[in-house]
C-alpha cells in the first residue's frame, strides 16, 4: 500500500467499538483509502494487515478471536475478514424496526434543513419501500418543526420533494437573515445608549435586569427574543432564565407492547395511557442543565461491580431503569446474550424514541450486597445509569423515615409493633448472597427420602406449599449431585417444621471459623444499663439468601418430589457462624446492643438512651431488610430474659422457668435420669456455692462400673442441689474499679473459688 497518504495525515480516525454505524463508515473510508493508495493492487495478506492497522488494538484482538473453521491464515482474503466482521458488527437487519425509526425522525430544534434531509436519507436507506421518492417527500414535510412551511406545501396539489426542500431552505435562509439584522441593530443600539444605561442605574439605585436574558435593554429590543431555550424549547429567553431549569426530567420513557400504527405516519398515540414520564438522563449525551454542578455529578457517582468487571453509575432516583451502553458492555467481555425488550427511551428534546438493542440479568455487588440485576443496553455513548429499584436493593439510596426524638415511656409494646409493622411482617432478606464452598475432595453423597407417616402427610404437603410459596424452598427438576435427608419437627402450636440432615454435606463443608462473642463477654458489656428489650430474629436462619449454586447443594427429597432451600436451612454446620456474622456487622457499633445469635438486646444506660438505641435499631433493621418476631418481643423492661438467664441493673439471676422446672423435677431413676440432671446444675454452676462438693455422691453412679444403688447419701445431694438452684443469688458483673476478693476452697472431691465484689458473688 502506498503509505505517501498516510504521510501526509490523510488517514481515517481509529474505528469506535459502539456499534453498526461506526463500522459502516470505518469499512467505507477503509475502502477508499485503499483504492486511493493502491492498496487493492496488493497482496491479501498486505491489505489485511493494513485493516487491522487500522482497527488498532481492539480490533487485532477481536481478530483473534473469531472462528475461521479451519484453513491457513495465509489464504484467508480482504473480503472474508469484512465479512467476519460485519457478522460482528452489525446486528441482525430488522425491516420493522428500520421504518419504525423511519417514521419516528422529526426535525430537531437547531437542526438544519439539510442536516434534517440527510438524517432522512441515510434511515429511508435501511428500509425496503418501493415508493422511496413519495415516502421521502411525505416525511420531510410532515417532520419540518416550522409549521407554516408545512402548510405551504399542503396548499400545493403538485409539491415535489426537491420544490419542498427549496422552499425549506429560502425560509430558513430568511430567517437566519433577519436574526443576524436583529443581532446587529442590537449591538449598536447598546453600544449607544450603553452610558446612558449605566447612569440610569446609577440614578434609580438597581439595574434593570431583564429577565429573559439577564442583561440591560429597552423594551421590545431583547437578544433573546428570537433564540429557543434549550430546556422547554420555547422561543424567546435563554436557558440560564428557564423557570423550568431547575426541574430535572430530563427523559421520558414509554413502556410500548404493542404499538399500532393508526395512520403512515402517526406512529404513537400521544394521548395513550401506557405512556409515563421518569426523570431520567439524556441517553446520547449529558446536558449540563440536567445537573446544578460538577461536584454533584461526582457525588451521585458510583463504582458497582458487574460481573468481572466495574462500572461507574450515575445514581438517578427518578429512573425506574438501568443503562449500560453497548461498548461498555462489550469491554465487559460478558458472554451472555441479549433478550428482547418492550422498553423504547424517548430522549428529552428529541422526538425520535431509542429502542434498546435489549436486555441482560448481570450479578452486580456493590460492598456486601449482591443481586441480579436487569440492564437495558442502548447503542450510543450513554452514561450507565442505576435507577430507583436498583439503587434502593443496593442500599446506595434508602427511604428515611421521620422518626422524632420522642420517649417511648408511655408507648405499649402492641403501638410500638403497629408502629412498625412493616418490621414484623413477612421474611426479611440480609444483605448479600451465601455461597457455600466445599472441599477439594468432597464426594457427593444422594441420600434416599425417608417414609412419613400417614397421619402428617397432608400437613407436610401444605407446609412445602407455603414455604415454596414464601420464597424458602423450590421445586427441582434438574440432576443435583447432593440429596440430602428431610427432618420433620412438630412445634408447639402443631406446625411442621423442615429441616434437613446434611451430615455428608457438613462434613465436606469450608467453615469460615468466625469467632463469636461468648455468653460471658456479653453478659459483662452490659454492666450499668438499667432499662433493657430483647428482640427475636424471625426466622433468623432464613433471613441469609442462598445462590444458585449453593441452593442445589441444599436439595432435599421428600415423597413429594425433590426441593432445594433457597433460604440457609436449619441443620447446615456453616449457617450459625455466617448468620452471626451477617446480623453482628449490622448492630456491632451501637454500645449497648448485643447480639446473640437471633436475639439482639438493647440495653439502655436509662429511658431515654434505651429509646434511642432502639429507634436506631429499628431504622437499621428496616435499612438492611431485618425482620423481626412480634411475639417474642421483651419491650422496655427492668430484667428480661436473655441467654437463658435474667438481666436487670443488679446483675445476672437464674430464670425462674429453670427454678421452677428443677423443684418439680422427681428423684433419677436411671443413670440417663441422673446424667440429665447433672447436665442442668452443670450449665447453672455458677450459680451454685461448693457444687463439686455437694454433687460428688451423685457423679459417683454415673461411673462405668458404677452399680444404680440409689442410697441416702445421693438423695440428700440431690435435694441439696435443687435447694441451692431455687435459692441461688444475683451475681453482679464484674467491675474492676471496686475492691476483688477471691475466695477459693478445696476437698477430695473438687476445687473451687468465688470472686466477690463488696462481699457480693
């Protein structure tokens, strides 16, 4: 090729991955360049060297990756690289789509007459009319925005194209005459009276402003008076004194399923009802009235991971869509296909709508939320837009509730519910997704469905209805390589409760090993609060979200079928550390609020500091989508029961159920009865002064070679340990600012101590 052309800067500009219209022109200039240089008279292999040249970077490493089914690259020819890149390139031609776009074009507000013409020509070029020259005429007219020019051309019965478009241009060639006049008479008129102005404003104290254009003129003589704002599109001010500048819709979007073509060229019924208005922003371009700043275009940025890779999103609150442009999607390197969409965009202060090139569900995360979402991807050089839907589920932008500093002394725990009731109701959803990582060498284990008993299939058949429609569990119908068990539980009100037993799955489970906070940690962060609530997580374990991945590993079989939970199912070794986890990173910075599993308490220095912390923890809660249990709800109290004991100001006392369950308890008749027991003074020995000592005649039986004599030795250990368990003390936390006194005691049967703050354990 001759490169002289090159030399002299006669090159065309490196082609723009945005779709077919680039391409179309590149491939044009590609070919008059190379008839030009000579270059058609060389090689193959020469020319397409050149063309990826050309292409620059993107282009030889799209280059690489198309399929040649074969064949050396040595005789691959100029024409079958255009072609495997027009397969590229341009999208499948659509004939409706092409006069749809066709009839939509109007003349756009700045646009010339023969700028107007030339987008005419180059759309009807796509379309498949046989009568192109009446078509052609007909919109032309029909588009033009200057209506007296349209009626002109209807008062003549043998109007032709060329006879309109002479007209057209005479008209708008008058116009630009009067307009430079006006201009003219205007400056010389300022520069006359420009004194006389200035002393006038001298003399009356103020300038008189005018407020279309914001300068000093006589009346009847405004420069502006002739100009179209660019924000209402009405003649006479500039945009900087548009009352509507300060109103943000800055698109409409029309949702069109079906739309009918009344007449040729009335394409959209303008009164229809399926059309509805969004502040959106202009997809070709982003028009400096559509922000107050820079800085707050800044601000309402935002990096969002998509897939593999980030996109920085504009945050639009008024959009009910999300925008991404095609060539950004493309550098994506997303693999996923497009769908059709029923979506048209209509930007603002252009009359021709945009049809999306379709739609596309990517998983997008942004920190620890995670979530598919639907993208509408458009083919011109857009800002990626987030709208309102989006936003909120990602927690960019949440709804505040006014919530005043009020006392919620005089508020009853059943107005509290009522107040927030939209925290009580349904199954809440935590941030993010849980993906459940298994072993290298795990091996999958398909456990067969267990029988049920008749008298509870009905029962078992409804509660797989209603957890499969609540979103807990669905249907499979696919091969899964894990089955685990189904585990029935009946609860107290005789509901059914599934679960699974996933011990092969357990076993081949990665463990996060989060450490969490021990009863005793707990217990003493909570020393000097006096006003306490506890609170129940509903259906804690349900509330972390399972992906798809991990929601077939979850798959359970039943005689009805095989379901996989979708929800983190109860019997899962890893749920409690990851629910824990999940529920603490949301409640943890809030001193006086401890989290426990699924119950969260408040614990209050007095009134007023409970109130706020609750307030707090309800505006979190219905921030991060937490759900709560009505019934189980301990509101506003001086001890509540928390951790299987009571807290109050003055310390930690055993629970009066326990009290009352271990006093009814009859004498062990069985070394299993007795081991029981001794499991119960266990968990309460901190409780119980010298409890090695008194239960030592006990733990004797249930040795090994142990022989169940039943004498009055252990009867009185076991009546001395029921005593002291109905007559334990409140021990008190543990203050290191106070005198420590550790008394300590030992026997043959056991050791112990006590550590005592002014003579209190």
């Amino acid at each position: 090729m001759n490169f002289e052309i090159m030399r002299e800067g006669k090159v065309i500009p490196e082609i723009q991955f945005e779709g077919d219209t680039h391409w179309k022109k590149f491939k044009q200039r590609f070919k008059i360049l190379n008839n030009a240089s000579e270059g058609n008279k060389k090689e193959q292999k020469t020319q397409i060297s050149m063309l990826l040249h050309l292409m620059g970077e993107e282009g030889i490493e799209l280059y690489n990756t198309i399929d040649w089914k074969g064949g050396k690259e040595e005789d691959r020819k100029l024409e079958d690289v255009l072609m495997k890149f027009d397969e590229v390139f341009l999208l499948q031609k659509n004939d409706l789509f092409e006069h749809y776009k066709f009839f939509n074009v109007k003349q756009k507000e700045g646009q010339s007459i023969m700028s107007y013409l030339k987008e005419l020509k180059l759309l009807i070029s796509t379309c498949n009319f046989k009568d192109r020259d009446i078509l052609l005429r007909d919109k032309f007219i029909f588009g033009l925005l200057d209506q007296a020019q349209v009626e002109k051309c209807l008062r003549d019965p043998d109007i032709t194209l060329d006879k309109a478009i002479n007209q057209a241009r005479a008209a708008e060639a008058a116009s630009e005459e009067m307009k430079m006049m006006r201009n003219k008479q205007m400056v010389k008129y300022e520069l006359t009276h420009e004194i006389d102005n200035v002393n006038r404003s001298d003399f009356t104290g103020r300038r008189a402003n005018c407020s279309r254009c914001s300068r000093v003129h006589v009346r009847g003589v405004c420069p502006a008076a002739e100009e179209i704002c660019y924000v209402c599109k009405k003649k006479g001010h500039y945009a900087r004194n548009c009352f509507q500048n300060q109103r943000k819709k800055v698109n409409e979007l029309e949702l069109d399923n079906n739309v009918e073509h009344k007449s040729e060229y009335k394409y959209m019924d303008q009164d229809s009802s399926i059309r509805r208005e969004y502040c959106m922003d202009n997809l070709e371009t982003v028009p400096l009235y559509s922000i107050t700043s820079s800085r707050r275009l800044k601000n309402w940025m935002c990096d969002i991971q998509v897939e593999n890779g980030k996109v920085c999103f504009k945050l639009d609150s008024g959009s009910e869509v999300n925008i991404i442009p095609f060539h950004l999607f493309k550098q994506l390197k997303i693999k996923k296909k497009l769908e059709p969409s029923n979506v048209r965009l209509l930007p603002y202060g252009n009359q021709m709508s945009m049809m999306p090139l379709g739609k596309v569900m990517l998983r997008s995360r942004y920190k620890n939320m995670d979530m598919d979402v639907e993208y509408l991807i458009v083919d011109c050089n857009a800002v990626p837009l987030l709208g309102l839907d989006t936003c909120v589920k990602l927690n960019l932008i949440y709804r505040v509730h006014a919530i005043e500093n009020v006392a919620l002394e005089n508020v009853t725990k059943e107005n509290l519910v009522k107040m927030n009731e939209d925290l009580f109701m349904g199954l809440g959803q935590l941030p993010g997704h849980y993906h459940i990582q298994l072993k290298d060498n795990a091996v999958p284990v398909i456990s067969p469905p267990r029988r049920v008993p008749f008298s509870i299939q009905k029962k078992l058949k409804d509660t797989l209805d209603q957890m499969e429609q609540d979103g807990i569990i669905k249907k499979v119908d696919v091969p899964t390589d894990w089955v685990s068990n189904m585990v029935i539980k009946e609860k107290k009100n005789g509901d059914l409760r599934i679960c699974i037993d996933p011990k092969a799955l357990n076993m081949n489970i990665k463990r996060e090993h989060y450490a969490l906070p021990t009863c005793e940690e707990i217990i003493q962060r909570l020393n000097g609060r006096s006003v306490f609530s506890v609170i129940d997580m509903k259906q804690g374990f349900w509330q972390v979200e399972l992906d798809e991945e991990s929601s077939l590993l979850c798959t359970f079989s039943t005689m009805y079928g095989r379901y996989s939970f979708r929800k983190a199912p109860f019997g899962l070794a890893s749920v409690p550390e990851v629910f824990s986890k999940k529920v603490i990173q949301i409640f943890s910075d809030l001193e006086g609020v401890e989290v426990y599993f699924d119950d969260i308490i408040i614990a209050g220095k007095d009134g007023a500091d409970h109130d706020k912390l609750l307030l707090e923890v309800l505006k979190r809660a219905r921030q991060f989508n937490v759900k709560f249990n009505a019934d189980k709800l301990q509101y506003r109290k001086s001890s509540v029961k928390f951790l299987g004991q009571i807290i109050s100001k003055d310390g930690v006392r055993v629970d009066e159920e326990q009290v009352s369950a271990v006093a009814k308890m009859e004498r062990p008749q069985s070394k299993k009865e007795l081991m029981r027991f001794l499991g119960i003074t266990k968990y309460l020995s901190k409780f119980i002064p010298n409890v090695s000592e008194v239960s030592a005649p006990l733990r004797e039986l249930t040795k090994d070679r142990a022989e169940w004599i039943w004498s009055d030795c252990h009867e009185k250990s076991f009546q001395r340990l029921k005593t002291l368990i109905c007559t334990s003390p409140v021990l008190r936390y543990f203050d290191d600012t106070k005198q420590l006194i550790i008394e300590t005691d030992a026997s043959k049967s056991g050791l112990g101590s006590c550590l005592l703050i002014e003579d209190q354990p």
